[in-house]
C-alpha cells in the first residue's frame, strides 16, 4: 500500500485512490458507533474501534466523510493485524514520506494524530497483557 501511495506523482491523485479505497471499506456495524468509539476533535463523526487479542491488535474505523475515512483507514490498516511491540516501535511517520500529511488542512492532520493516540494506547495496554 506505502509504494502504491509513493508511485502518485501529484497529491490529488494520492487523495483520490486513497478515497476510492475507502468507499470499498466495509462499513462499521451501527451498534459500534458509539460515543466511547468516536475520536473526538474532528468536524466529521469518526469512529474507531480498537482491540487485542492473541499478542495481535485489531483496528476498525468508519466516518461520514470519505476523505476522513480514506486516512483514518490507512492508518487503521497499516497497523491492524501487528503486534503491540511492532505499533509502538513504528509511528506514523510515514504518511509525510508518502505526500499524505502535507496536503491534509490541519483539522484532518489533528484527527490522524488523534487516531494514532488510540492505535498507540491500545498498544500500550496489549503490551502490558
């Protein structure tokens, strides 16, 4: 996904295929849009659920907006799946290596780190299991 994001040569481009990812998302079922999950400071809902469970973490997310959704999503799906020791060694400095975090307005940019406060206190619980 990281070399595909790196081969757009302009940010549009990048925003666009990451946007048309996202519409292929599965949708968060409606009983996990609760307020415990929504990711607060964000002008659109954003919901996170984040969880552990055999060494591994899990992340889901859905939002109203699909620009919201797309980067969320990425962050989601880059980490889901690893282990707490592998979340917490790597963050997401990625996105300015790929042309995402510079062509986000700041709200979006607040909302990615955000979303990465509850990926890495997830993380940080798992590990402590």
């Amino acid at each position: 996904m990281l070399a595909r994001l790196g081969g757009f040569r302009h940010p549009q481009e990048r925003l666009q295929w990451l946007v048309e990812q996202a519409r292929q998302r599965p949708a968060l079922a409606a009983e996990l849009k609760t307020e415990a999950n929504r990711v607060p400071g964000c002008l659109a809902n954003l919901w996170l659920v984040a969880e552990s469970c055999e060494g591994r973490c899990h992340f889901q997310c859905d939002s109203d907006s699909q620009i919201v959704r797309a980067v969320a999503g990425l962050l989601c799906d880059f980490y889901s799946g690893a282990p707490p020791a592998e979340i917490l060694a790597l963050p997401p400095d990625f996105l300015e290596e790929v042309g995402i975090n510079q062509h986000l307005t700041a709200n979006r940019r607040n909302v990615l780190s955000r979303v990465w406060e509850r990926i890495r206190a997830c993380a940080q619980a798992a590990a402590t299991l």
